[in-house]
C-alpha cells in the first residue's frame, strides 16, 4: 500500500519522485502571483527594480523571494502544516521556496546566503503545536543550500499576542523589543525566513536587528506573501 508521503499533497495521485511532495501537474497549476516588487514583494510594475514605495522608504532587506500570495490551495497546506501537526508537510514547502529563490538567484542575480535564520516562535506556542514551522523550513533548505543554520541565533524575549488578531499599526506595536539576536552576524550574508509575510512587522523587527548589529546583506524567505 502506498504511504501518505508517496502521494501528492494536493491531488492524492501517486508521485513519481517521492520527495518532490507535489505532482508536477499540480506544481504547474498553482496560482502565479503577479508582477511584484523585488524588494518588499508587492505587486509592481517592474520585477526587478524597486517599486515606488520601496524607493521611497526602503525595507530594511534587500530582497523578498516566495512562492505565491497567501491563497488556495497553498494556504490550506499551510495552515495543516502549522495547525494540525503535519510537520511532514516541510521539505515539500521548503521545495517551493527553494525553487523560486533559484529563479531569482538566476534573474536578479541575488547572492547565495551564508546563513540563513528562522524566525522564532513563543515557547508556550512552540510547546503546544510541537515544532516551529519556520526552524523545520529552515533546515531543509539549508541543507540544500550547503548554507550554516543557526537555530538558536534569534530568540523571542517577550511574549506577544498572536499577529493574525492585530491590525498593521499594532502589529508593529506588538513586536517592538520581542527579539534578540545572540550571534554577531556583522559582515555576513544572511536569508530570514518565515512561513508568511503578511505586513511584514515580524520580519522588518529582526531585520532591524540584523541591520544594526552590520550584515552585509539580508534577504528574506516566505512560502506565500499575502498580496
């Protein structure tokens, strides 16, 4: 009998290639996003120029690479992923970041990352769900990479309130001194990843941190962006 791992996620038919997680036909079929900003990963007019808004007031990242926006079908795997403990669900997302950061490795020509960080997740939620999807997304893709991983890098100091609850001046509001970076990344080439990056809060407060402590460059990693 074939195994849940040697089927498709989406379409339940049998993979050829087993770690692939998607069929090709359904890889093929996921919702293109559209023309987006490099930078902050909003839709544009030019994918390889900053946008006005980033011209404007500049992320503090270099670029934002993922996969699609936040919708069907990718959402439901994400939130199974996150929500209803199918920490299996990883290397098949991870396979999605990796994919299109190897397109704009080649397009945009973006630097291989030294390290690549995960954002950190609350003991208390970390405890409960079993896992920090983000750490698990992390190590797939830095073994892939031949990248250094650092999971104990970045921690959460403070507890926050769920950010999916929140409007974007709160959110921001929320995060301010959550984290702490216990490494010296000075001069370094670094990728932050997140599952999703909805207004950005979360990532722009690590990377604020990054920023001051001198990385060469920091560019940040998502499954979706929600657009």
């Amino acid at each position: 009998m074939l195994s849940i791992l040697s089927r498709c996620w989406l379409c339940r038919q049998p993979l050829r290639l087993i770690s692939h997680g998607i069929c090709s036909y359904c890889l093929q079929t996921l919702p293109a996003k559209p023309c987006c900003c490099p930078c902050c990963g909003l839709p544009s007019g030019n994918p390889y120029i900053p946008c006005g808004r980033c011209l404007q007031k500049p992320p503090p990242w270099q670029a934002l690479v993922f996969a699609t926006d936040y919708c069907q079908p990718l959402s439901t795997l994400i939130k199974r992923f996150k929500f209803q403990r199918t920490p299996a669900l990883a290397p098949t997302l991870a396979r999605l970041i990796l994919l299109h950061w190897l397109q704009a490795h080649r397009e945009q020509h973006l630097n291989r990352p030294e390290i690549i960080l995960a954002v950190p997740l609350q003991d208390k939620r970390c405890w409960r769900r079993g896992y920090n999807q983000s750490d698990l997304l992390a190590r797939s893709l830095a073994h892939w990479l031949g990248c250094e991983y650092l999971p104990s890098a970045l921690r959460r100091i403070r507890a926050t309130s769920p950010q999916q609850q929140l409007v974007a001046r709160l959110r921001r509001r929320n995060l301010r001194g959550a984290f702490r970076c216990d490494k010296n990344l000075a001069g370094r080439h670094v990728a932050l990843l997140d599952d999703v990056v909805t207004t950005g809060s979360t990532v722009a407060e690590i990377a604020k941190l990054l920023q001051k402590q001198g990385v060469a460059s920091l560019q940040i990693w998502c499954i979706c962006r929600t657009l």
